[in-house]
C-alpha cells in the first residue's frame, strides 16, 4: 500500500457476542507508526448507537 491509502474490512458475527478482539500483524521496510481505527455501530427499534476507537500497540510474544 501507499502513502495515506486506507484498506476497509466488515466483520459479520452472527453469535450476537458482546465485543470484538482483533490483532493486525503487519510489516513495512520503512520505519513507521500506522493507525488503526474501528467504528462500531448498531441499532435495536428506533434507537441506534455508534462507536470509534483506535488501536494500540503491542509487544510481540515470542513463539
């Protein structure tokens, strides 16, 4: 990917759990901090609700 370009991904659950954990490997040959987003919405009748968080970063275990 490029400078500043953005990839999108929708996750369906159809278990109705009640959160969501994801871990995002990546890898650049460059030096750099990327930023990861989620938005998180939903609705029950007439009432809707919505969500932003960001990502944070962690060490590597060792395998």
């Amino acid at each position: 990917m490029n400078d500043w370009t953005k990839k999108g991904f929708s996750i369906r659950n159809g278990s109705q759990s009640s959160g969501a954990n994801f871990i995002i490997d990546w890898y650049s040959s460059k030096p750099l901090r990327p930023l990861f987003q989620a938005v998180m919405v939903g609705g029950l009748g007439a009432q809707a609700f919505s969500f932003t968080t960001e990502g944070i970063e962690m060490e590597r275990m060792s395998e």
